[in-house]
C-alpha cells in the first residue's frame, strides 16, 4: 500500500500514471487510491532526462537501465531473468491471460518479484545519489 499522503517516486511518470489511470478504470473499487497516487508521484527521471546530471556511460540516454550503471556501479540489470520492462511485461500478460503453464507461471512470478525489487533499489540508490549533489 502507498498509503494517501507522502510523495511516490517513480521513474518515468507519464507511464506510471497512465498504468494507475488503466488500473483505476479496470478496478473502479481501486480508482481513487490509484489516482490519489498519480497526483503525488515524483518523476525520478527528470534531472536525468534534462541532463542536469549526466555521465558519459549513459550514452546519450535516461533510462534506468542507462543511468543506474553509470551513477551506480555495483548494480545492474545482466544477471535477472528479466532484463527490461517489455520483456517483464510481455510475461506478466501471458500469464494474465492464461498462455503459460501453473509452474511457468510461478517462475515468471517470482522473476517479477525480483526484477521490481531491482528497479525498487535502483530508484533508492539513484535517489541517494542527487541527495549527494544536492
């Protein structure tokens, strides 16, 4: 749970808030806890996006999977099942809609568990690395 107050962050928000606003017209029971979170997320990307901090490794682009190594070096993305939000969310569908074996579908489950873990961690450390150039 998010909770009602507090800020959320998030990276890339525009995707974030149009996934809550799906979520909240697929579940309407749902839709005011799932857009009371989009009016308090926090775009993570931002100062990274705009290049108010940038490093050379991130070749040209924000994404989390770019900035973390870079900002980051003892974390990355080469040793998950999972090493992108496509490939997470193409397996995450087929399990939604039943296309996978019940063990397939534990093991694709607990890939996702780590997978968000890591972009979890990774928004915490980016978040301590602006609080360090702050």
């Amino acid at each position: 749970m998010c909770g009602r107050q507090g800020s959320v962050v998030v990276y890339n928000q525009p995707f974030e808030s149009r996934i809550n606003r799906e979520l909240a017209d697929a579940y309407p029971t749902y839709a005011d806890a799932l857009l009371n979170i989009n009016d308090r997320m926090v775009d993570l990307l931002i100062p990274f996006r705009t290049r108010i901090l940038y490093h050379p490794t991130m070749g040209g682009s924000a994404s989390l999977k770019s900035v973390l190594p870079a900002f980051v070096t003892d974390m990355n993305y080469d040793d998950l099942a999972f090493q992108d939000g496509d490939t997470a969310s193409v397996r995450y569908l087929k399990c939604m809609k039943g296309l996978v074996s019940e063990t397939e579908r534990q093991e694709i489950f607990e890939n996702l568990r780590v997978y968000c873990a890591q972009d979890t961690l990774a928004e915490v450390r980016l978040l301590e690395i602006l609080y360090e150039y702050a």
